[in-house]
C-alpha cells in the first residue's frame, strides 16, 4: 500500500515559533505499520506521546486528520475533560492565592516569586522553601516543575499539597526540617498556567512546552533563548539564575519514572546513578513500582519514545542539572477525589528524591 507522507496543510510553517511543532489536532493512534510510524517518528511537525501497546497520542497541525485518513489509520479523539470535572480544581488564579496565602503566613521559610509571564500575561510563580528561604546561600538548590502539559494537572495539586505540609510541619516533623534545613527547594507548580485553565496540552500559542527546548541532537542546538515559547523562556533565564543540581518534571498519561536520554538511543553517562535514583522513587511510591507496563516502574526515556526538545535533556546536557522525568497518573485529569491519593503514595518518594541531592 502507498504511504502518503505529506499533510493537507502545514499551518505552522510561517509562524515565528517554527522550530517548534504546534498542536491544532490531536488523536490516539491504533496499531500503525513500522514504515508508517518511522515516518511520522519523523515529520518536525508531528509529536508522539504515550506510546502504550502498539498505539500512541499524537499531535500536529491543522490537516493531521486528513493524513491519518488518507493512509488508512485508525484514530479516535483524545479525551477531554468536561466543564464539570474541571471545575473541581482550583483556576491559576486560585492556585496563585493559595500561594500567596503560605507566603505571608511563613515567611521566615518561603520565598514567592515569578519567573516570568506566560502567553496570556499570568505569572509563572515558583515558591522557594528553605530555612531563612529570603536569603540565597551556597546550600544545594533543588527544583521541581508541575504542569508544564497544561492537560497533565495531578503534578501541580501534588506539588501545592507538598508545599503546604512542608510549610505546616517545618520544626514539628524531623525530616521535613532537615530538608529545609539542608537544602534550597524551588517549585514551579505550573509552568503552562494558561493550557490548565482550558485543560489543553499546549501553552496559549499552540505550543508544546515540552518540545520548544533546545536539543542537542537537533538542528535546534544552540542554548538559546529566541524564538521560543514565554513559559520556555522564562523557564531558561530562572535556570541561568541558579545552581540547580538535582531535579523532576512532572507528567501524566502514565505511571513510571523516565530516565534519560529521551533524544538520543546512547547510553547516559550516569545511567547507574540516574537508574538508581530512579528505582529508589518508585519503590516509595508502591503504584508506580507495581507498573504491569514498566518494569520496577521505571524506564529510558529513549527506549519509551524518542523526545526532541524535552526540558529534561535540555536540562542535564546544557545546565548540568540532573533531571528525570515523572508520570504521576494514567489519567491525565483524574477526578478531584483521586488528588489526594497521589499525593499520598508520592509524599515519601518526594522527600527522598530531594535528599538523594547529597550523593551527586
């Protein structure tokens, strides 16, 4: 059977965000031959995710349809969340009174400032949790990112839940004062405000945040800041600011720990350290560790699906932040009841994920 290769319209090619993919139509993919999928592997326009037994999300341009129609393909809609199910969580502008409320009441160990302004002009606001957290010092500094795919909402409710017991419990629980004691603890709890509101992948541009860093096994090699999303931006210059040494991302979709590389089949320098570090989270968060899909829970990002400007390779090879990526929820926006349970089963692998910063 002819493969046909083209899309009916590459609605992205002239916009300034080029060396970026946008995403105006998105499926889930059935089984597809290996000629077909080598070929959408790739097309720079197109984005694959998720890849589950033969099928896998995938995002592009407007006439995506039409291609996979043309080429005979079985597709169905991505599920989206109804009006209902996204009004149980809390709005950005909820989620940054929140913040500012833990500010004011423990000042002494947090420290609330934006990073930047997204699309559509809301702060992308990190909160910092430290003992005398106003001060920068030459204590290890540590970050995590939620919700850099505004449709993947358990990593930022995890993170508020994270924070709030760090806040409440400094100088009650020993290992939470250690922590804040030791270290320097940064989190970004959305990195794609506006795509949260609206429960969309991409930022208010169409653009995949998770693909708009600079690769270095890409053309797009250079570590610089042109030509990309705010969210992307914004996320560089606050790393440029800081020594992180040791960091997450958070995801959803699915339930493993994804260690590097994601661009490239080659194996990481510190494998053994990173698979360690990695096997260590999922063994405290017991759901992830009992994966039926990944052994132990964890898995080579490279070996899943390749990642072409992924923050987490960005973050290791350019900055020399050692970074893995976690898929908290096989639902990327569970019911409201469900946070609480995540959170839970993820509260000890995240203490132990900060501390593992002492053995780098």
């Amino acid at each position: 059977m002819k493969i046909f290769t083209s899309l009916v319209a590459l609605a992205f090619s002239t916009s300034s965000m080029a060396s970026s993919p946008m995403i105006e139509e998105s499926f889930r993919v059935n089984q597809v031959s290996p000629e077909l999928f080598n070929i959408i592997k790739h097309r720079p326009e197109l984005i694959i995710d998720h890849v589950k037994d033969g099928s896998f999300e995938l995002y592009g341009p407007k006439g995506l349809s039409a291609f996979l129609n043309k080429n005979h393909v079985q597709f169905s809609a991505l599920e989206t969340q109804s009006l209902i199910q996204r009004s149980k969580y809390p709005t950005p502008e909820e989620i940054e009174k929140d913040l500012k409320a833990i500010s004011i009441k423990f000042p002494a160990i947090t420290k609330l400032y934006s990073i930047g302004k997204s699309t559509k002009n809301r702060d992308l606001w990190v909160i910092k949790l430290s003992k005398n957290a106003k001060t920068d010092d030459s204590r290890p500094e540590f970050k995590f990112v939620a919700n850099m795919h505004g449709d993947e909402i358990v990593g930022r409710e995890v993170m508020v839940r994270f924070i709030k017991e760090c806040t409440e419990n400094y100088g009650k629980d020993p290992r939470i004062t250690n922590l804040l004691d030791k270290f320097q603890i940064h989190i970004l709890v959305s990195m794609n405000p506006d795509g949260a509101a609206v429960s969309t992948r991409a930022n208010a541009q169409q653009i995949d945040l998770n693909r708009d860093f600079p690769d270095f096994s890409t053309a797009d090699n250079q570590d610089i800041s042109t030509n990309r999303a705010p969210e992307t931006q914004a996320v560089m210059k606050w790393q440029s600011d800081h020594k992180f040494r040791l960091s997450a991302n958070f995801h959803g979709g699915a339930e493993v720990i994804n260690y590097p590389w994601d661009t490239i089949p080659d194996k990481f320098a510190n494998e053994d350290k990173i698979k360690d570090i990695s096997l260590e989270y999922a063994h405290n968060a017991p759901y992830i560790a009992a994966s039926t899909t990944f052994e132990n829970g964890i898995t080579n990002g490279f070996a899943w699906y390749e990642v072409n400007g992924g923050m987490q390779d960005w973050s290791i090879y350019y900055r020399k932040d050692l970074q893995v990526t976690i898929e908290l929820s096989d639902t990327k926006w569970p019911d409201y009841s469900k946070v609480d349970y995540y959170y839970e089963q993820n509260r000890t692998a995240l203490m132990g994920f900060i501390e593992r910063i002492e053995t780098l």
